[in-house]
C-alpha cells in the first residue's frame, strides 16, 4: 500500500529545482501541513457552531440565526469577533499566571492531537508509530488545565466545575483506552494510517463498527464525556454551577475554552470514523470502482479523486457524528455526578474489559477475521 | 553542523533548563499548588528528553501516567483540601534547612562521581530501533521482566484495595483514626441515595 498521493515528495522536488537543499525545502515544508489542519480545525469549528444553532432552533421550533450572511452562515464569525474585541479581564483576587495558563493548557493538546489525524494515505501532518496513543497521552493533559482555571479564577463554582471536570476525564479515560486498545489489538499497529488501511478490504463490510459494536458504543459515550458535552456537561452545568470552571472568564480566555471544546468535539468525531468507521474508505473499495471502469488505479488524475474522494469521506462521516452529538445535547436531560461517575466506573469498564478480553479471544480463534 | 543537530542542541538545553529550574522551584516554592502544577511541567519535559532519545512511547508513557495520572492526582487532592490556615513557624528551620541542603549535595556529588566513573555503553544512532521500540517493550515485558512487571502490578492491586478499605468505613468496627467505634447506622444512611425514599 505504498501508492497514494506524496505531496511532501513532490514539494521537496519542487524546491530542489530552484537549487534548494533537502533540508532547506524540508524547513520550508514542514508548517505548510500544521497551517493547513489549524485553519481546517477553525473552519471545522465555525461550521459545527453554526451547526449546532441551527439544530438546536429546529430541535426547539425556532428559526435561530438568519440575518448574518445566508441562513445566517456568518454568525460564528461575528461570535468570533465579539470574543476578538471583548476586554481581556484577569478578576482583582485571582491568580493571574495561573489564570492565563489554564486556557492555554486546556486548548494545546487537543490542537497537537490533530497530529495523527489522517484524511489519506499520506495526507496526515506525521504517520507517528505510536500514532493513537499519543491522541491518548495528549488527552490526559487537559484536566490539569481544568483544574488551574478553577483554581485560579478564587471562586467556588470554578473550583467545583474544575474539580468535576478532573473527576470525569480521569473516569472516562479508562475505557476509553480499553476499547482503543482492542482495535489496536486487530490491527497489531498503533498508527491511525495502518488502522484505516486494515479496515479498507471490502468497503463498508469490513469496518470495524461490525466486528466491535461493544467497543464503538463505549467509546462514543466516552468521547461525549470527555468533551463535556450534554448528558455528560455537568463541569459548566448551568443550573448548579453558573458556568462551572469558565465562569470568571471573558473575552479571547473564554473564547480559547470554547474553541478547545468545539475543535475536541470535531476531533473525538473524527477518531471515530477513523477507528470504527473506515477513515477515509469509500462504502465501496475505490480500487474496485477503478478496475470496473478499466482505469489505471495509478494515473495522477485518479490519485487525485480518490484523495478528495477521502477527504470528503473523512469529513462527511465527522460531521454525521457531531450531527448525532448535537442532536444528543437538544434532546437529552442532564445525568447526576453520582450516576455520571457509576457509569463510567461500575458499568462501561467492566464492558470494555470484557470487550478486550473476548476480541483477544477472538482474534485466537478466528485470525482471519480479526487481524492474525 | 547540520540543521537537524543544531535543532536537537538547541532542544535538549531548553529542556534541561526547565527541568532544572523547574524542579528546584517545586521544592523551594512556598505555595503548594504552584509546587504541583510546577512539578507537572518537569514530568512533560522529562517526556520531552524521552522523544529526543527516540523513544516515543516512553515518552508518551511518561505524560499519560505521571502527567495525567500522578500529578492531577496530585492537584486533585491538594484541592480537596484546599485549607488555608498559616502553618505554625519551625523554631530551628535554618538548622533543617542546613542539614537537608548538606544531604542533597552529598547525594548530588554521589550522582556525579557514579556519572564520571562508569563507562557507558553507547549505541550509536544507527543501532538505536526507534519505532519498533513498543513492540521490544512488549516482548521484554512479557519475557525476562515478567516478574517485575506481575509484581508492580500486585503491588498496585493492594494499595487498590487498601484505599478502598480506608475510603468504606462500614468494612471496620473502628475509626481508623480516632480508634472509636463506628456508628453502622449512621454509615448506612448516609449511604442510602438521597432522593429514592422521598416521594
């Protein structure tokens, strides 16, 4: 499976013909990637808020934002603004260094967790070889980000929301990993790419949400929790706690713990069509649809469709999820800490273990089907 | 010098820096939560040195147990807490700061004796295995380590336990800390859900 667009290869060539070194056109190369996946994850956000208004006004017969640009597609941008101009307020008895950081620390990993996300067979920033287990590391970072911001902020519906906030990601995180590692168990390869090329042998049939429906139902739950959406916001529950860790903040702070949330939503999303999903796979094997029509699978004009074939795969099967996240938090009533925190302890790690243990079973008994 | 040498100087001073200055203030700062959340910057830019030794998922290890796991555990319980009483003053502190001070020196000079002496054995970097260094891992854990590993994880298993024992009061017939006898009754009420019984 070497085949695929390089344009890495090819930029490379590109500059050497002007008399470049390697590593000179490595240099100039290596934003260019990080640039195009932050501007994807803030356009990707733009969308999703502007998504998220439109169905929750059609989940509550309403209309929601119609007069800023065409069915009001330019209300994220003036949210945007809003935040942009808003003062900057640090409150006279908090703690300012800490304040500051807490945003920072909440929205960088999940940002750097864009790293091993692959919309193609090369169009991924780094093909790391610990690949989803770094989304898994990064992920573990954020509570202390959480947990600053409510400290810092000298405020006791901050410090609850933090330590909340803290309490769910640390419960969550357990199975979330249990039934990663099951996929990583059929795929023997930690890497996101290898992951996606596993899955890809009869289209739609061979994706993994059949041969793990246990693991993929756990880590959706799992993804809601950990970006504290509804049923699981309780961190920010508005009725109990003001706007739990976010209350004190304002201005570009708060607007970062939004912009970390909406870009964590549209990354758990992604992992999940990633993992469960088929990545960018067609329903149908393009290889397949090329030899029907007698196309050399390897002529550029095809390399090209089929990337933007999974581009548009990738993003269609991210955005059917934040469809269904969002859907979820317009129609779903809060849980409570006590049953938020039993079901992730006493009822979803159990699952998951069970679900590692019988795919490793499994994958003995029947190593055709379940990655030998 | 090649760029990628010059970058990979210039990373490992920054990181040693912070690691350094970092973990002297987690021990010279007063405040407490400055000290944990410091400590949490040192146990990143140990990760950071891990990926400088092309060992990915060591360093990736590192964040996601002693960044994620130990040190918000750390901070978790730090805020619990959260009491804000001022700490009576030491009478003879300049003594023990004295004596700790010798202490870590002396510990220091053994470090550095230990360094200088020994003859490190160094791979070069075309022998170093890089990615597939997690399935090694994998093979020695399940190997020759597997021992040490079946036995950190019992140890593990019994703090589990112990913690469970201490946070469920009704296992004892006493208080663990003030030795009285455990009121069952109270312990099972409270433990009750609060909303079931009222309508």
């Amino acid at each position: 499976m070497e085949y695929g667009l390089d344009l890495e290869y090819s930029f490379n060539e590109f500059l050497k013909g002007f008399g470049l070194s390697s590593e000179i056109a490595h240099i100039i190369w290596l934003p260019l990637p990080m640039l195009l996946v932050l501007v994807a994850a803030v356009v990707g956000v733009l969308v999703t808020v502007w998504l998220e208004r439109k169905i929750s006004a059609a989940a509550q017969q309403r209309i929601g934002p119609e007069y800023a640009g065409a069915l009001g597609v330019l209300q994220p941008i003036a949210d945007g603004l809003k935040l942009l101009v808003k003062e900057d307020i640090i409150p006279a008895k908090a703690d300012g260094i800490l304040f500051t950081a807490g945003p920072i620390l909440v929205l960088v990993p999940v940002i750097l967790s864009w790293l091993i996300v692959p919309f193609g067979q090369n169009l991924l920033i780094s093909n790391v070889g610990i690949g989803i287990f770094l989304w898994i590391a990064l992920s573990s970072i954020q509570p202390i980000g959480l947990l600053m911001s409510g400290y810092a902020s000298n405020n006791k519906y901050s410090l609850l929301g933090g330590l909340r906030a803290a309490a769910q990601s640390i419960s969550y995180e357990i199975p979330l990993a249990l039934s990663v590692l099951a996929i990583v168990l059929m795929t023997n390869s930690l890497s996101t790419v290898d992951i996606v090329n596993q899955q890809s042998g009869a289209g739609i049939l061979s994706w993994n949400i059949w041969r793990q429906p246990v693991g993929f139902i756990v880590f959706w739950i799992c993804a809601l929790a950990e970006c504290e959406r509804l049923p699981f916001d309780l961190p920010e529950a508005e009725e109990e706690l003001v706007a739990g860790y976010q209350t004190e903040y304002a201005g570009m702070k708060f607007a970062l713990f939004y912009l970390g949330s909406y870009i964590n939503l549209i990354l758990s999303a992604l992992l999940v069509s990633i993992l469960y999903l088929g990545g960018w796979g067609f329903p149908v094997p393009v290889e397949l649809i090329a030899k029907f029509l007698n196309l050399p699978i390897n002529a550029p004009f095809i390399q090209v469709f089929t990337a933007s074939i999974g581009i548009v795969m990738t993003v269609l099967k991210a955005y059917l999820l934040v469809f269904i996240a969002i859907l979820l938090r317009w129609t779903t009533p809060r849980v409570r800490i006590d049953q938020l925190l039993d079901l992730g302890w006493k009822f979803l790690l159990p699952i998951s273990l069970a679900n590692l243990l019988i795919t490793a079973g499994l994958k003995l008994a029947f190593p055709q089907f379940f990655g030998g | 010098m090649s760029i990628a040498i010059t970058t990979q100087i210039i990373c490992f001073s920054v990181l040693s820096l912070v690691i350094l200055i970092g973990a002297l203030g987690v021990v010279l700062l007063e405040s407490i939560v400055y000290s944990a959340f410091l400590l949490g910057g040192v146990f990143m830019s140990v990760a950071g040195l891990y990926l400088l030794l092309n060992a990915s998922f060591v360093a990736a290890a590192q964040v996601l147990v002693y960044v994620g796991a130990v040190n918000v555990l750390i901070i978790f319980a730090i805020m619990l807490v959260n009491k804000k009483e001022d700490l009576k003053p030491i009478s003879d502190i300049k003594s023990r700061r004295i004596i700790s001070t010798a202490i870590c020196l002396t510990l220091l000079s053994l470090l550095i004796r230990v360094d200088l002496t020994n003859v490190w054995s160094l791979s070069s970097p075309q022998n170093s295995i890089g990615e597939e260094s997690t399935i090694r891992i994998g093979e020695h854990l399940f190997s020759d380590y597997l021992l040490p590993f079946e036995v950190a994880s019992v140890l593990l298993l019994m703090a589990m336990i112990g913690a469970i024992v201490l946070a469920r009061r009704d296992v004892m017939s006493k208080d663990i800390s003030t030795g009285l006898p455990v009121d069952q009754e109270l312990i099972e009420k409270s433990s009750e859900t609060l909303l079931t019984n009222k309508n």
